[in-house]
C-alpha cells in the first residue's frame, strides 16, 4: 500500500495539532504570570499552571526521573502507532486512523514541553462551582478526543461485524 492510501494521509493533522498545542503554550507564557487566571466564562478560564507528572499530575511529586519516562513512553507510543498508521487503509480505515494521530500529536505535543521544558503546560481550566476539573492543554485534548474516536470506532465495528455474521 502506498503511503498515500495508508493511515500516513493523516499526519499533516497531528502535525497541525502538535503546532497548535505549541504555539497556544508559548502564548500562555507569554501573556500570563503564573496561576494566574483569566475568566472566559463562567465555567472556564485560562490559568498557567505546570505539570511535571502525568495526567491530573499523577506522579508530579516524584524525584525527576517521571519526566523521561514519560517522554520515552510517549516515543515509543508515537512509533507504535506510526507504524500501525502505515498498515491502517487510510480511507476505509480513517475514524481510527484520525483517533491514532490525536493521541500521538498529543503525546508528542507533551513531550516537547517535558523535553524542552521539565514539565509540561498547562491552562484549560474547566470548573463547575466549587468542583474543580485539572488545567489541561490541547495536546491533552487530542489524547481525549482520540481516545473517544477509538472506542466509537470499536463500537461501530463491532455493530458492523455483528450485523455481517447475522
């Protein structure tokens, strides 16, 4: 299959999202102190915050060495589906091939920061009263959104190959 035809024809959207991530990151530096917050509306803002662990900072008080493991997990994952990318048809195949390249843009979006930086950034800051949900970024919106187009994509699958052995 050429590369044209494969899950690879969905690249250039984890490349625009990877720049995405990385130039709203440098803005919110830029424009922001840290903790400091900005009100959108009334169930979100923009707040700076880092994050030197994993997902809702799972492991961020832990001694330095989550920074490359985290970044060398993500690596891996990013080749991992790279290569499975390459065997995916890209048309036949594309709700799980888009899914595949959110989740890497986003590791690799994360991964950037934990390289170049030591923690990753944060400042999506989604909160309902007093209920507060973890600052979170774009590239932790890919992973999601990725995620979510892999299980529907699973499920209609399913649904699909059912229907075909009835």
């Amino acid at each position: 299959m050429k590369a044209s035809e494969s899950g690879w024809r969905w690249l250039p959207i984890a490349a625009f999202v990877i720049v995405l991530d990385q130039v709203t990151k440098i803005w919110v530096q830029r424009t922001f102190e840290y903790a400091e917050s900005v009100t959108l509306l009334p169930v979100l803002n923009f707040t700076l915050r880092y994050n030197t662990g994993a997902a809702f900072s799972f492991l961020a008080d832990a001694s330095g060495w989550q920074r490359w493991f985290f970044s060398g997990l993500a690596v891996i994952v990013a080749v991992a589906i790279i290569v499975w990318l390459r065997r995916l048809d890209g048309r036949a195949q594309a709700r799980l091939a888009l899914s595949l390249s959110l989740i890497m843009a986003g590791a690799l979006g994360n991964v950037i920061d934990r390289l170049y930086l030591g923690h990753v950034v944060d400042f999506i800051h989604v909160h309902w009263g007093d209920a507060h949900f973890p600052a979170f970024n774009i590239a932790d919106s890919a992973i999601t959104i990725g995620a979510i187009l892999m299980l529907i994509d699973a499920y209609l699958d399913g649904k699909r190959e059912k229907a075909q052995a009835s």
